[in-house]
C-alpha cells in the first residue's frame, strides 16, 4: 500500500538495511575508527547506547567490509545465560565438541580462539551483543576467558555490546578487573535534528521516494517525538506513511506525524 500510493520501489525505513546503504553520520565514523583500531590491536572493546541507536547495524557493517580470510567472525546475541550456558553458546559458535562440563568447554573456547590466531593467522571477532542481560557470574568469567598465555597476549577482538547500564555495572566494585581490561569504550550517539532529517531523506531516497513526503514541520517533529533514536525514527516514519496512504495525503505534516506517534 504504501509503496503503491507513494511510488517506491520498496519499503523504506525497515531493519534489513544492506550495510553499504547505512547512512553515514559522525557517530558512526567515530565508531568505525575505534574498531579499526581495536581490530589491529586487539583485547576487549564496550560499546554501549541506547536502545535503537544503531549500534549493531553499524557493527555488522564494519565486519562486512572485513577480509574473511583473515578474520573469524562470532556472533552471540546474549540473554540471560548462566556461565555453563554461556560457554557452551561460544563453544557452538567455534564448532567444539559439546561437553556438560563448563571446564572442558572453557578449555575448547580457548583452545579453539587460540588456534585460529596462531595456526590459522586469522583473527578471531567475538561479538557479544544485548551484553547488559548477563548475570554477574557470567560477566566475571570475561576476565579468566581473556587470559592467554599468563595474562601476556590478546589473540582475540572481543566486543562487548549493551545498554548504557552496562558501562555503569563495569563501573561498580564487583568488576573492577573485567573493567580494567576495556581498552575502548564508546557510546553510541542518538542524530540531532539536522542528522535527523538527514536520515529521513537518506531512506527515502534509497527506495526513489520524494523528500518532500515529509513536510519540514513533520521533519522537525519526528526529531522531537523520537529523540533522533534511529529504531524509533524508523517506526514513526513506516506509521505515518501508513496513515498517508490511508489517507490518501501525498505530503505529511507534523499532525500526522504526532497522530502516528499515539498509535505506537
């Protein structure tokens, strides 16, 4: 309906985005520079923001652009998992052999992350994603898994990503050693206004929708109803352009734009 009445050529605003059509905004540059170079030195990388900012979008584009030849890439999108359970998601991803013994699958992570740095010259990307849900016994295992070789050598990029509370959990006494092993941290930015209605006009233009869709007092408004939260901007845009099709209305302004906004 809504590519029908407003003539794209697909749906805009969804979260199966190619990577190469992120939009490029300064958080994200920002971002791309700290994984290079956590990337060349490896070690543990926190990458926190709000819910919505991106923060995954971005991070699954930079790993796209990676040589797979040099690179393994893992991704774990945590819950709450005990630290048997968390042990045995990583010795999945790393193809071991199953154990209901937490020590043995402790040694075949470590075994498996050390051979693909040092027999296959690959470096290993352990990304480990909605991080904030860990309980506490399973975030202090981090420091004893990043323990190679007597404390002496990083063999792997591991990146933990979360809510901001996870920087604050890090921040408290009960992980002070896995807090002293964050080489990086970085907080994803939400857009301001201009970034905003940057990102509007950006998705519009990547299905050949007009930009004048979206009135500048809707623009204004989706900045202020959403806080430049990217998920957010991305459903208040899809539920008035709705409501325009419904309604027949090639320009939306900022009415539709809050009448969208009380129905999500």
């Amino acid at each position: 309906m809504i590519e029908a009445f407003y003539r794209l050529t697909g749906m805009p605003f969804g979260k199966d985005i190619a990577p190469d059509d992120l939009i490029d905004t300064p958080g994200r540059a920002e971002l791309d520079h700290r994984l290079e170079y956590m990337r060349r030195r490896k070690g543990l990388m926190l990458l926190t923001g709000r819910p919505g900012t991106g923060k995954t979008a971005a991070v699954r584009a930079f790993v796209q652009r990676l040589n797979p030849t040099a690179h393994k890439i893992f991704y774990v999108p945590l819950s709450t998992v005990t630290p048997l359970d968390f042990y045995h998601l990583l010795n999945l991803e790393f193809g071991g052999q199953s154990s209901f013994r937490t020590s043995t699958l402790f040694r075949n992570v470590q075994c498996a992350i050390r051979d693909w740095a040092e027999i296959a010259k690959t470096t290993p990307i352990l990304i480990l994603d909605e991080a904030q849900a860990l309980p506490h016994k399973t975030l202090a295992e981090l420091p004893i898994l990043l323990n190679f070789k007597m404390d002496s050598v990083d063999p792997a990029l591991m990146l933990l990503i979360g809510h901001p509370r996870l920087a604050a959990q890090l921040a408290g006494p009960l992980f002070h050693n896995l807090n002293q092993r964050v080489l990086l941290r970085f907080e994803m930015p939400t857009l301001d206004e201009d970034q905003t209605r940057a990102y509007v006009t950006h998705h519009l233009a990547l299905v050949s929708g007009k930009p004048q869709i979206f009135s500048d007092a809707a623009l204004l408004a989706i900045y202020k109803t959403t806080a430049g939260v990217c998920r957010q901007i991305n459903n208040l845009c899809s539920a008035a352009l709705t409501l325009g099709a419904l309604e027949q209305k090639d320009s939306l302004t900022e009415e539709e734009i809050y009448r969208a906004s009380a129905e999500l």
